[in-house]
C-alpha cells in the first residue's frame, strides 16, 4: 500500500506560494488605482480653482464697467514682480491693515489683473494661481461697439475672452521637459451692456 501522505507533500507549500502571488498582483493593482484616484481627484480640484479664478476676474470685469469698455481689461501677461502703481482695496500686509487708495477705472482695471493672478504677498497663500501650476491668464476684448460711451473717445469694448491655461500631471517618457507637461485650459466669455 502506497502512503497518501508521501506523495502529497509540499502541496500547502505551492498553494501559499500562488495565493501570494494573486494578492501581490491584486494589492499592485489597488495601488495603481488609488494613485489614478489621487490625480484625477488633483484634476478636479484645479480645474474648480481655475474656475473660481476666471469667474472671479469676470465679476471684476462687470463692476468696472467703464474700465471695461475701454479695453482696459487686455491681458497677456502679468509681471507680479511690479506691483501696481495703486493697491484699489483694503489690504492686511503684515498684520497692518492698508487702506485702499482712490483709484480711477483705469487703476482699478490694472489692479484686478494684477491681483487676480499674483496675490499681495509670495510668503502666504493669498491668490487663487498658488494652488495653480504655472496659471497663465489672458483676456481680450472680442467685439466692440459703434458707440462711444467712454471719455477716451474710443469705441466701447462689449465683449471679452477670458481664458486660464495652467500645466497639469506630467506624461512619461519624453526626454525634454516641455513634451512631459499637459497643458488644462478653461475660457469664459463676457459681454457688457
């Protein structure tokens, strides 16, 4: 008689050995999901901030109507490394509260395109763009009107294009920078009376 003992020895052995090796592929693959949850959720999140962003330059744009019509609301760039001549609202800079200075609608145009995307101050978290990477905000005017409103004697500006781009998750595989970066972009139009 044959002992069935013998010939099934080392059985439990290979059976720890595949079960090791499923929950090694399973928890590998958790692991992939949860990283794609935790970039899709960053997505998200830039995606809400840059709409904060331009919404909030938008309804700038709508309370300085008159600086708006003059077409003092074209951006291409921003340098925040030269603050505006004029700081348009009250401010806390160092705990010190700063009173607004009086400003024309030209300043107070100049002032929210600098605001929106530098912030008062690069030691804190003031501006929208910190949580951003690399925010670029442009604005121009689309349409204008016949008429002339403005004291500038120019035509009215009556519609804007505002558009945000910032960088997003990085592609691998490339050898220069620029190709791995993914650029995000989020537009608005805004038209005035």
């Amino acid at each position: 008689m044959l002992n069935i003992k013998k010939s099934q020895h080392g059985f439990a052995m290979i059976e720890v050995l595949v079960t090791s090796v499923i929950v090694a592929i399973g928890i590998s693959g958790m692991g992939v999901l949860l990283m794609r949850a935790i970039q899709g959720t960053q997505d998200s999140a830039q995606q809400s901030q840059a709409m904060w962003m331009v919404q909030d330059f938008v309804g700038r744009i709508r309370a300085n109507t008159e600086g708006a019509r003059r077409g003092s609301y074209e951006l291409t760039t921003t340098d925040c490394s030269v603050k505006p001549a004029a700081i348009c609202a009250d401010t806390f800079i160092g705990g010190t509260k700063q009173n607004a200075a009086t400003c024309n609608d030209i300043q107070m145009a100049t002032f929210d395109k600098w605001i929106t995307v530098c912030g008062l101050q690069d030691s804190i978290y003031d501006s929208p763009s910190d949580f951003i990477s690399n925010p670029v905000l442009s604005s121009s005017c689309t349409l204008n009107s016949t008429r002339v409103s403005t004291d500038s004697g120019s035509v009215d500006c009556i519609r804007y294009n505002v558009q945000l781009t910032w960088d997003t998750r990085i592609k691998k595989g490339s050898a220069t920078a620029s190709e791995r970066i993914n650029k995000n972009t989020y537009s608005t139009i805004v038209e005035l009376n």
